[in-house]
C-alpha cells in the first residue's frame, strides 16, 4: 500500500465527496470537486509534457487554486515548490535557477514579479496565471489530447517521490531546498494527529503561508485527510481572524506567536466570540508567559509546537495539559519521531537531563537538500538530521530549545544563549518584542546587544532594562548594549532575523 498524497484525497472524496473541504472568500469547494478538478488538472500537466519528477513553482498567497495544483502534483508524481511571494526578483530568480521548474504559476498581481524572475534566471520555464481560468485552461490541454483524468497516482509513484520542494528562510546564505517526500508528508500528519487531533466537524482557520510547510503540514493535510473544513484566508489579518472565529465557527488554527500577539492586541478582542475555538497551535518559537495567560484565561486551550522545514516539519509536542506547567518549554516527541541530545564539543550522545544539540530521526526528515550534496551529508548523518538547535532535557523527558547553535556567542570564555536575555526582558512591562544578538568586544570577544522594541507608549531606559537582568541573570549573560527599535525584521513565517540585527549593528559601527 503506497501512502502517497494523490491517493489521500481520492480516497476522502469517496467517502465524503459532498463535505466542504475549503472556504476561500465565502466560496465554499466541496472534497468530490477538490478531488475531480485536481484530477483533470494532474492529467493536464502530464499532457503538456512535464513528466513525474518535474518540478512545478509558484508565486502566490493562499487560495484554492493553489490547494487544487497541489493535490495535481501529488497525483501526477510532480514537485511542488512554493516560493515566498516577499522575495525579490532576484532573490526568486536564484530559487528558479536551483530547483529548475518546468512551469512557474503566478497570482495575476505577481506575474510581472515572476517574469522578470524568469528572465533573470535563464531558465526557459513558462510563466502562466495561477486562477481558476488559468488552470482551467491547462486541464483542457488533456481533454484535447484525451488524456483521461488521473484519479489516483501517476503509474508506479512510490511513497520515496519528491513532493514539495521547500525553500529554507536563508536565515544564514543563500536558502537551500529541501525535499519533502509523499512519506515524510503522509507520516508528520499522522504524527501531528496523535498529538493534536483533528475530527472531522473541524474547521480550520489557515492564515500561515503555504510557501511555508507549515501552511501544508500543520493542520490543512491532517483537515483534508480527516474530512474537515478548512477556511483558507489569503494573507493574516488580525481583525479578519477574530471575526472569521465566529462567522465561520473555526474550531482549531495555528500560528507564530506574533499571530496570537496581533490579536490579543486588536481592539475587537476583548469582545471576540472565542468560544467555538476549542484549541491553538503554536510553533516558530515558544508562547511567552503573559500572551499565554492572556488567551488561557479567555478559556481557549493551547498546544505548543515544535519543528522545522527538514522534519517536514513536525518534531516536538507540548500538550495542553502541560502548557501553563511548563511555560517556554517545547515538549516530549511527536510518535513515530525519535529525538536525542548530543554534546556540542565531542558529538556524543547524551543520556540523562542534559543540554546539547538536539537530533531527529524518523519517516519525518527530509530527503535532502537540492542539488547539495554536501550540505545534505553536513546535516543527515546515520538517519539523524542535525537541528542546530540547543536544547535541554529534563528527568521527565521534556524538552526545550534554548537557543541556535549559531546564535550563540562565547563572552570571556563563557558560552552565552541569547534566549535566557530574551525571556527575562519579555517579562518587563514595557518591552513587546526583544532579540538578542552577540557583538563583537574588545574585551571579552563578544558581548549581547539587545535589541528592545518597545509596548506603544513606553521608552523604557536602557539602565531600567540591563537592571532588569541583572536580577535574574549572572553577569556575563546580561547583554552590554541596549538598542529600541520599531520593529525586528522577521522572515516570511515571522522568525527574527538575527544576521540582519548583527548588520544593522556592524553599519553603525
């Protein structure tokens, strides 16, 4: 029995082929025509010359069109690769030069984006409308062939063929793509659902991006196999989310916890009818202690997440039960996902409570990094994909990361992770958001520099806030310098980007 994707919907649209799989702007898709359009649009595909194995790009938000192309994909044995709509041309044009697509399908408003991509990259790939008009009009290349609709699989599609092809936020360099095969998808969805499980009168609020594999592997596949409704929304709005709750009695949704901070933040929330939302998810980082009391207390249970895109992405799990007992903590494994702690000096294992890098193993890590061998054999060694992520393990098992690997500086000797900063100045009143980076210093090697972006009204001093951590922290973890600004620049899924902090630093000199 294969457990390829294609085959997922197929098998959902017989059983429910009346249920609505996804509202898009009030306009609701049922699974029986999800199913029957995806299928003539995999044969479409195929018609057109692109063959199992090819990759097929876009440039888009969320929309259905985009659901339907990648239930196409999946049945025709092709390679999604969504690429982040916030990119330049430039920077699109380089992620077209590596994974080489066949086809590049655009929203309307980001065609000339994607045609002077196409141009910059070299690549002879054609560049047509991601609409329901425009797929439309590639399904019809198989009724012109009579090229029948693929129900099921392309022939002999095995559970190890490519799927998604998704970019990695270059945090550091140049992105690098990783492949996420039928079985890596198949097998964190049923991991995800052992720990956070959907039903099938579920409606799914989905406002993270589906150029991020959260946006696929973090409910809407799980909804889609279970029969549930997901209400895709195109771009996060906070005010839109809050309404959307109860106009649409939205039972479960994930997101960052700036998502989570945007709307407790929104002036319709106090108000808000949150009381069809029956559990959150969130992931990117942990939930800080006051966002997490704020929504504990308007009764909506919470589910702490951790992952990353090489894990498809799904690795660590903080039940509900555990949220308000182990604040800042990211939980125990997923089933069906192994995890260990090695040290950072010597790559040994670890046993025991202890802090070293965490590694995952299991039908969940990826099949690589495209056309990258050698960054591919640097983080897969044995089955064990390395996180570059320092984490802690307590006696009960429980997990939590306590910083990048690369975001950690050494001060006088002392190796110093910005996330202990972090946590005691999020605690203040008068800090929103804070990230700590190390800085070069004359004396000790490196040294933090915080970088504050202030609750509205508040200027809190830099001596107030180094006091601050001074109260909870020793010496050499207290950051040097303090820096307000308006905002941290953040990646398309709302990750700090720390390099960039470092650069805005070096640039002031």
């Amino acid at each position: 029995m294969t457990l390829t994707l294609g085959r997922w919907l197929r098998d959902r649209a017989r059983a429910t082929p009346h249920r609505t799989a996804v509202v898009f702007e009030g306009e609701p898709t049922s699974y029986g025509e999800l199913d029957a359009r995806s299928g003539r649009l995999a044969a479409g595909l195929l018609a057109a010359g692109l063959r199992p194995g090819d990759r097929v790009a876009t440039l888009t938000g969320n929309r259905p069109e985009h659901v339907e192309l990648f239930f196409a994909c999946a049945k025709a044995g092709l390679i999604l690769t969504p690429v982040n709509v916030r990119l330049t041309a430039p920077e699109v044009a380089y992620q077209l030069s590596d994974a080489e697509p066949s086809i590049l399908l655009a929203a309307p408003a980001l065609v000339p984006l994607a045609e002077e991509a196409r141009t910059r990259s070299g690549r002879p790939c054609r560049v047509a409308e991601l609409t329901r008009d425009g797929l439309d009009a590639l399904a019809s290349t198989a009724s012109e062939g009579t090229v029948p609709p693929v129900t099921g699989d392309a022939g002999g599609l095995g559970d190890d063929a490519g799927l998604l092809l998704v970019y990695t936020a270059g945090t550091t360099g140049r992105p690098k793509g990783a492949l996420l095969t039928h079985a890596n998808c198949f097998w964190t969805n049923l991991s995800l659902d052992r720990g956070c499980e959907l039903r099938e009168d579920d409606v799914v609020l989905q406002v993270l991006p589906q150029f991020h594999v959260g946006g696929w592997n973090v409910q809407p596949l799980l909804a889609w196999w279970k029969g549930a409704t997901v209400v895709l929304e195109p771009s996060f709005d906070a005010g839109r989310a809050l309404r959307l709750i109860a106009e649409r009695g939205v039972t479960t949704m994930m997101g960052v916890p700036a998502t989570y901070l945007f709307m407790a933040r929104h002036p319709d929330f106090p108000a808000a009818d949150l009381s069809g939302l029956r559990r959150v998810v969130v992931g990117g980082a942990p939930m800080p202690e006051p966002l997490l009391r704020v929504w504990l207390d308007r009764g909506v249970r919470i589910v702490q997440g951790y992952g990353l895109t090489e894990a498809a992405p799904n690795v660590l799990c903080l039940p509900e039960e555990d949220i308000a007992r182990r604040v800042g903590w990211a939980g125990i494994p997923y089933p069906h996902v192994d995890v260990a702690l090695r040290d950072v000096e010597t790559g040994g294992t670890l046993d025991g409570p202890g802090i070293g890098e965490l590694v995952v193993r299991g039908p969940n890590v990826f099949a690589g990094y495209w056309h990258d061998p050698d960054a591919t054999r640097a983080a897969v060694s044995g089955g064990w994909l390395r996180t570059g992520d320092i984490a802690e393990r307590d006696a009960d098992g429980f997990y939590r990361i306590r910083d990048r690997a690369k975001d950690m500086y050494v001060s006088g000797g002392e190796n110093v992770y910005p996330a202990e900063a972090e946590s005691v100045l999020q605690g203040h009143p008068g800090v929103a958001e804070v990230a700590v980076v190390g800085v070069p210093d004359e004396r000790w090697g490196e040294v933090g520099c915080a970088f504050v972006v202030p609750v509205p009204g508040a200027a809190p001093a830099s001596s107030e806030l180094l006091a601050h951590c001074r109260a909870s922290l020793a010496g050499f973890k207290v950051p040097k310098y303090v820096r307000l600004v308006d905002r941290l620049p953040r990646s398309a899924v709302d990750k700090v980007l720390k390099n960039k902090l470092r650069g805005a630093w070096e640039q002031a000199g």
